[in-house]
C-alpha cells in the first residue's frame, strides 16, 4: 500500500504551472522536490496534503481518495495522520514551546515525545515563551509539535530555509529517523540539494513536468 499516490495532476494560476504529475510515496520512503522559485514546488505539497484541490488528476491518501471525502474526513486526516511543517513556525507567541507541542499531542491523543525533544536539542526551551526563542529554536519546537502527533506522512515545505547549516542537517537527521522508525513517508520541498540529496528519491520540478533525477 502506498502512503500517497497522485494521478495525472494539473494545477495552474494566471498561467499552467505542472500537469500530468504522477508521485508515490511508500512506507519509510522520503522523496524531495527541488525546482527553482514559482515552478510550483508548494502548490503541489498544498495538493498533495489536503490544502489545495488540483484543477485535474486524483490524489490518494492511504488508498483513498482525497477531494471525494468530506471536510470533517479531512480534518480528521490532519489532525491524526498528515504532519505539515511549513518554513513559517504557526506557533502561539504567548505560550510556552511545550504547551504548543501539547496542543498538538491533546488533539490527536499522543504523549509528548521527549525523545524527539532532546534530537532536535530543544529541552532547555521548554518552558521558555515563544517570543523568547530565536527562530531557529522556534521551528525546531513547529517540528517537535508535529512529529509527536505521530502523523504517518509528513509534508516539508521549506522547513530548514531560516537554519544555519548544522542545525538543517540535524533536523533532516530527525525526519530519516522519524520516517524509518514509524513507518511514515515525507515529502521534502527545499532548495538546499544537499539536504534533498539524503532522500530516496529525489524529484526536479521543471518546464511543467516533474523529473526524476
């Protein structure tokens, strides 16, 4: 069973930005998508985990399809099963970082993961306010928040583009990690080819189409 599978997808704004985009994503798989900026990289994530409806083409998740299901189904999928980390944290500024992360673990019934605390080296930030933290620190707490969901695929847009070099490398360290360890699958949208190159697969969006290189 494929995670995700998307057939023949379309998409276009003013302009056709990709058609015809057939994608799977298996158990303990991680694929990256590089192309330049505007090619569509984050318009075909935001397809991909439930934010956005493709002009043409089906998009399965977990053998079933997407844009059929209803809206409550679908934000059961997010609440549970789909993990989206974005470059932009989307943390609660007056809270601490660990009761953001357990807002997450609230909603979906999972315990924090103090394992996946300590990898990404956010202990001492815990009971800090967010607004107290840098922005590395933050997106490591947007990251922590969603792995302790335990979502069974995870949607990376951009997530290492405001961290310096070591930090970009550790966190990719936790996605592998998390990826193998739960049987989950990631989609990794980044510009950093070193960071896509750890990968199974890795993907070019270019001239409409989606290249395997």
């Amino acid at each position: 069973m494929y995670l995700l599978n998307t057939t023949n997808i379309s998409h276009s704004f003013d302009t056709l930005l990709f058609e015809d985009i057939n994608l799977s994503i298996a158990p303990q798989e991680s694929i990256s998508i590089v192309g330049r900026s505007g090619s569509g990289k984050s318009t075909f994530l935001h397809i991909c985990s439930s934010f956005l409806t493709p002009q043409s083409g089906e998009v399965k998740l977990f053998d079933n399809n997407l844009y059929s299901q209803t809206n409550k189904e679908i934000e059961t999928l997010r609440r549970y099963d789909i993990g989206i980390i974005f470059q932009s944290h989307y943390l609660f500024k007056g809270m601490s970082a660990i009761e953001n992360i357990n807002i997450a673990s609230l909603l979906s019934n999972q315990p924090i993961d103090e394992d996946i605390i300590q990898r990404l080296e956010i202990q001492e930030c815990m009971n800090k306010k967010i607004s107290e933290l840098s922005g590395g620190q933050q997106q490591r707490v947007s990251i922590a928040r969603v792995l302790s969901k335990k979502p069974r695929i995870i949607f990376a847009d951009e997530p290492t583009g405001n961290l310096d070099t070591n930090t970009a490398s550790l966190v990719m360290d936790v996605l592998l990690e998390y990826v193998a360890q739960n049987n989950a699958g990631l989609m990794l949208v980044t510009h950093d080819i070193a960071l896509a190159n750890r990968c199974n697969q890795k993907y070019l969006l270019e001239n409409k189409s989606l290249i395997k290189v």
